[in-house]
C-alpha cells in the first residue's frame, strides 16, 4: 500500500497534477492551533453526536450519499486532477461511497441494536457504545472511499473523526469535509488536517482521540501501531498487499485472463487489493500468458481525463522510480519482460503497463515446501504499479504453496470450476479475502481487512461496524434482592 506521505515545500502542502506534474493548488500546513482547534470540534461533536438516535444518524448519512451523487463530477475531477486515476474510474469510486453511506444508514441501527443475554440477573444484554474521537491516517490511493469506508460505520455508531489524509490530496480531505458538514453531521463530526506524517504521533498521544485507523505501508503500520500502543488505543489496520491470482488446470483461461487484466491495471495497479502475482498451473499458463499480454496490448494509457484511457499515471514521481527500481532489479535477478518495462517518456509520471514473467521451467518448492525459491521485488515486495509477474506451479498443491509464500494476507484470486474444491483451497489461502472466479473487491456487506503483515481488525460489514465502540456489558437486578452469580469472587 502507497505510504501516506506528504508533498510540501518550506512548510506548504502541495497537490500536484502527476498527468503534467504542474502544481495545481497550495495550502499552509496546520499549525498546532490549527490542530488543537479541529481536536476541540470533533470532541464537542461526539458528546453531541452519541446523543442523536439511529433515525437521526441516518438521515445525516443518506444526506452525504445525495451530496456525493450531486456533486460527482467536481469530486471525481479532485481525485482524477490530485492522483491521476482516469475519470470513468474516479466517478464509479464516489458511486461508491454514497453506496457506503447508504448501506450502512440502512444498517447501523440493526447491527448494533442490544443483544439480550440469558443470565441469573433479572435482566443483562450487550451493548454497542461509542468510543468517541477517532484518527483516521488515509492514503491517496482511493481518496474518497478509502476514507468513506471507514467514516461512515464509524459515524453511524455515533463517534466522530479527525481525518489525517495523504497530503498529495488535500483538496479531496477538504472536500470529503465539507460532504459531511453540507450534510447536517454536527460542526466537527469529521474534521480534516493538513498536516505531516510526522504530527501524528503527537494527535494519536491526545488523550480525545480514543482510537486509530490507518490504511498505508507497513512502515507507517508500524510506527501508528506502536504509537497507538503506547497510548494503550484500539487500532485497525490494513496494509499492503501482494495478492495471489491462481488459476487451476480447469478454469476459464479466457475469462480468467480477461479479469487478471482488469484486477492488475486499474486505478494504475496502485491498489492494495489488486492481483500482483500470477501462479498459474503449467498445463494452462501458455494459453493464460498469451491471452493476458494480448489484454495487456489493448490497454490505453494516457490523459486521465480522457474517457477512453484506462491507465493514467502513477500518482507521484518518487513512486514511479521505485517502480522502475523494483522491475530493474527483479529483471537482473532473472525475471523476462514480455511487455512494457520502462517508464513512458515525456511530462507525467507514466509507467508502461508490464508483465514480467519467471521460468519457463515450474518453480521447485522451497525446502519448507511453503512456496518458490524466489528472491526478488517482483515476488517478494508490494509493486504498487502497473506490473504483474506471472509464474508456473506444477499443479494445484504448488499453487497454493506459491500463493502463500508472501508476507501479506490481504486478498486472494483462485480460479476453477469445481466449485467444492474452491471451498477446500480456499481455507488453506492465508488471506482475509478469497475471490473464486472474480476479482478482489471491498463490499459494505463483506468484511474487509487482512492477516499477517497485511494488518489486523475489519472495515465494512457488522464486522467493521463493531470494531469501534465499546461492547459493554449490563447485568442487573431490581436491587431488592441479591442473586449471587456463579462462582461469584472476581474474575
């Protein structure tokens, strides 16, 4: 996953076209009263907020879906102008989160309604509290729905947000903003920051801010978690990924190349979720290859504001070079280019859409039989760009071996026909997710998060819903008499 970092010069924030590497708008950095005031908001806001019933909540959060509709083509061309995603794209991504808001305006109430528990007390149950102010640390990767998949079960549990977005989009943090305050959400309810990655520490320390979300790199994983467990704070993270694409001797090589193509270059290949790496089983990988490098061919990159492009730039030069570093390096180390591999000549921050293949010969199974001996960026490392590296597996046992071989657990593709032997493989993919004849997607009505190095705890889905409040018990009795519970003395 991209790091959440910043753009600035001499204590300005920049957001730069990365199409024509033109700087498009500037802002001033908060300064720590800046901070402290939107920490003073979001904190009034939640002892408001918490109060209001789930009809009232709801009515707010329908408001922000209506808005984003409205106003879909100016926050489209924010995120299509601040990172490059090709405008068709940008457009679906804000459909999107007005479909979060609505999802969980219709939800909320019924996932966190009181959950009666059968006791020697007249009467105990379940409840969902709120927690209070919660930090969202968000990368620029999605700007919108990255930040509206967290905030909307976060606020319709009645808690409140301050949003510490990547600062290569801030006009999309000020005007995911303004969606919530136009949207009758109390003053301060979401509340943006313009600050560096380095403030952060600093707001997490705030003893109003009662827990953290992050979506970015494992470096900055670590570091928000390890500040946030010294502040002793509930935190949920979701990091990178390098998502396996296994096809099996009996998939639909066709439909399965047509959909690793789709699952690889959209949004740039700088999706957390996106298929990286293609294991596909000897006996279909010729026929797979060739089908997906003529997918590959018709793809149109170019102008992201062209309707017809499919690839637009990557979202920053210093992400483009260490795309072209890890491709450099994993070709020394023995990869072969079948297509692309350079960065695209000229003005923005283009790279080639590439297909990097390992063999031909099947990879040997590592002497732990956890994987292949394969030591390079391409297998090894996130490329969070358009880059796909394709390797063979003797058969179905390899295959799996070779998806798990990865620090990441975020999402899995596995392609086949039989249907009971998916739900066997399944379970043996050490990922959050597992997508059978599809492509990895986050759904409001499905738990998203990973395991392993690709992070911990759930968005979306009452899953996601419950991570940030308080699960408080209530036992009681009409207080006229004392029934002692069993093995009544502490814990």
């Amino acid at each position: 996953m991209g790091t959440p970092t910043m753009t600035a010069r001499g204590g300005a924030i920049e957001s730069i076209n990365p199409a024509t590497e033109e700087v498009i708008a500037t802002f001033d950095q908060f300064t720590p009263a800046q901070v402290e005031q939107a920490l003073v908001e979001a904190d009034a806001a939640f002892h408001q907020w918490r109060r209001q019933s789930f009809a009232e909540r709801s009515r707010a959060m329908r408001g922000a879906a209506e808005l984003l509709r409205k106003r879909k083509d100016r926050y489209a061309g924010l995120i299509t102008a601040e990172m490059g995603k090709p405008i068709t794209q940008a457009e679906a991504e804000v459909e999107k989160c007005a479909w979060v808001c609505d999802y969980f305006a219709e939800h909320a109430e019924r996932f966190l309604a009181r959950r009666p528990a059968q006791t020697n007390a007249r009467l105990s149950y379940v409840a969902f509290e709120p927690l209070g102010v919660v930090l969202a640390v968000m990368p620029w990767n999605f700007p919108f729905w990255q930040v509206f998949r967290f905030a909307a079960p976060t606020l319709m549990a009645g808690n409140t947000a301050v949003l510490k977005h990547a600062s290569n989009v801030p006009q999309c943090a000020l005007a995911i903003e303004e969606v919530f305050r136009d949207a009758g959400f109390p003053r301060g309810a979401l509340r943006a920051v313009l600050v560096p990655g380095g403030a952060v520490e600093a707001i997490i320390d705030d003893p109003r801010v009662r827990a953290v979300t992050l979506t970015g790199s494992n470096t900055t994983g670590e570091k928000v978690a390890a500040a946030a467990g010294r502040a002793i704070k509930k935190t949920v993270l979701e990091l990178g990924g390098s998502d396996p694409f296994v096809v099996l001797d009996d998939a639909d090589v066709a439909a399965a190349a047509a959909m690793a193509v789709r699952s690889r270059f959209q949004n740039g290949g700088q999706s957390c979720i996106a298929a990286k790496r293609f294991i596909v089983v000897a006996s279909v990988a010729e026929e797979f290859e060739r089908r997906f490098v003529e997918g590959i061919r018709k793809l149109k990159v170019g102008d992201p504001t062209d309707r017809t492009v499919h690839v637009g730039p990557l979202a920053r030069a210093d992400l483009r070079d260490t795309v072209d570093r890890q491709v450099r390096a994993s070709v020394a180390q023995g990869a072969r280019v079948v297509f692309g591999g350079a960065p695209r000549p000229g003005r923005g921050y283009f790279y080639q859409p590439t297909m990097l293949v390992v063999g031909p010969h099947p990879l040997s199974p590592s002497p732990s039989g956890r994987g292949g001996t394969l030591d390079m960026p391409a297998w090894r490392e996130e490329i969070f760009g358009p880059v796909a590296v394709l390797v063979r597996a003797q058969d179905t046992d390899a295959a799996i071996a070779l998806a798990n071989d990865t620090i990441y657990g975020l999402g899995a593709n596995l392609w086949t026909r039989d249907l009971a032997r998916a739900q066997l493989l399944a379970a043996r993919i050490e990922a959050g997710s597992v997508f059978v004849n599809g492509m990895v997607a986050s759904d409001p009505r499905l738990p998203f998060g990973g395991v392993k190095q690709s992070g911990y705890g759930r968005e979306l889905s009452d899953f996601g819903i419950h991570e940030f409040v308080n699960i408080q018990t209530v036992w009681m009795t009409d207080g006229e008499e004392h029934v002692p519970a069993p093995n009544a003395g502490g814990e």
